[in-house]
C-alpha cells in the first residue's frame, strides 16, 4: 500500500490548512446569520453617531479572538478524542479498520453536506434545524443577558466564545474533520485557521454595522459548498485508501504514520 507521507505535491498539511481558510472567508457570510443578531446588538451598545473610536475597534477584534480561541480549544478536543479512539484501535490491532471507517463515515457526512450547498446555495438542513433547539437558546439568552455588563470590558471575549458551543453547520463538519485526523494540536491549527478566516466578514459586519445582500449570500454558500466536498474528499479518500483503493490524495500530517 503506498504511503500517505510521500508523492504530495505540497508540503504536507498545507492542503487542508489552505481549504480551512477558503471555509472562513467564504463561511464568514454565513457566520452572520449565526453572530449577527449578537453582533448587532453590542455593536449597538458600543457605537454611536461619530466616526468608529479605537475601544470599539478593540472591543471587536477582542470579540472575535474569543470565537476563534472556542474554536481551536474544540478543535483540540476534537483531535485528542480522535487520538484516543485510534490509540485504542492500535491497542486492539484494527487502527486501519477503525481509521478506513472513521474516514468514510465523516468524509462521506462533510461531502454530502457540501453537496448540499452547493446544489441549494443554503446552509438550511439538519444541522441548520439544531440552532432552533433548546441549548441553542438558552446559550444564546445568555449571551444577549450579558451583553450590558461584558460589552466594553475584556469580557467581552467571552461573547464570542459562546459562538464556538452553538450549533453550526460551518463548524460541525470542521469538528468531525478534526476528529477524524486524530490530532490536538492539527485540530487547533486548523480551527484556528478557519476562525480567523471568518474575521474579516464579522468585523466589517461589526464596525460598519450593515447587513449582507441576500443577493451574495447565495453564491457564496454555493462556494463554501465546493470547498467542503474538497474538505471531505481528504478523509473520504484515506479511508479508502486503507481499504484498498487508491485515489488521488495529498498528503496530510494524521495519516503518515499509517504503511
């Protein structure tokens, strides 16, 4: 079987930390249907009706280091769980077993989702429909409960770590891509690319305190929609690999231990 750590065209890793930023930048749309209202609303408490002061440009760029910090911290969890489950395998002798399932089951989940979007130009769906849910909401109650007492103050990073716990159809597929590459510290690496991603859209968003044309939003999502069938294709086609059949693939750091 040959390797996943020779033949790649890039250095290794490169690939998926560049599709994780193309997910933050076309996904920072998307992330305002998900921050805006809070945004929006702190925005409001910060603003007034002359030009943007520095402390307001502060207190965002404070707001959106909490949400990508939330994110790499999950993404870290995400790949520590994933190393558990493959040390365990590995204990048990089916690490290739284990790894081919987990790479088929959330390749195929992040390729269909992004199937979804790019055929629709709407992240609506399953995962959509949990952000109506009962957790979302109270973690969001919280959130807006708090914005008078945390809005000018550091604590306002913890606003925008709460976005890191809600239901979200940009960061779920994430997750379960960190967790398939069984790796902390890749998890983080590539959340935090995808965080920061996102900044540019949430902090115009914030500062400007404007909306997004529907108009753009459409294309938009078709877009991230191709760039999660390329995020999927990378697990999908090692977990094919070690079940036999070669595809073309890059080479990513979480599976070069595997012959």
């Amino acid at each position: 079987m040959m390797s996943a750590g020779h033949g790649a065209a890039m250095p290794a890793g490169d690939v998926g930390l560049v599709v994780f930023a193309l997910v933050g930048l076309l996904g920072g749309v998307h992330c305002l249907g998900m921050c805006g209202p809070l945004v929006t609303l702190y925005a409001d408490r910060l603003g007034d009706d002359g030009p943007v002061a520095w402390t307001e440009v502060r207190q965002h760029l404070l707001f959106n280091l909490g949400r990508s910090a939330s994110y790499a911290l999950i993404g870290a969890v995400m790949g520590l769980l994933g190393t558990v489950l493959y040390d365990a395998a590995a204990v048990a002798a089916v690490a290739n077993d284990v790894r081919a399932i987990a790479g088929l089951l959330i390749g195929g989940f992040i390729v269909l989702t992004g199937a979804k979007y790019a055929l629709t130009g709407t992240t609506a769906g399953l995962v959509g429909h949990l952000g109506s849910g009962t957790v979302f909401q109270r973690l969001t109650g919280r959130a807006m409960a708090r914005v008078d007492a945390w809005v000018e103050g550091p604590r306002i990073v913890a606003l925008g770590a709460v976005h890191g716990l809600l239901p979200c159809p940009l960061l779920y597929p994430a997750f379960l891509f960190a967790f398939a590459a069984g790796s902390p510290l890749y998890g983080a690496l590539s959340l935090t690319v995808l965080g920061l991603g996102t900044v540019p859209a949430v902090f115009a968003y914030g500062v400007a305190f404007q909306s997004v044309s529907p108009r753009f939003q459409g294309p938009l999502h078709r877009s991230l929609g191709v760039v999660f069938l390329v995020l999927g294709y990378l697990p999908l086609s090692h977990g094919l690999l070690l079940l036999g059949i070669a595809l073309p693939h890059p080479s990513i750091p979480m599976y070069q231990p595997l012959g």
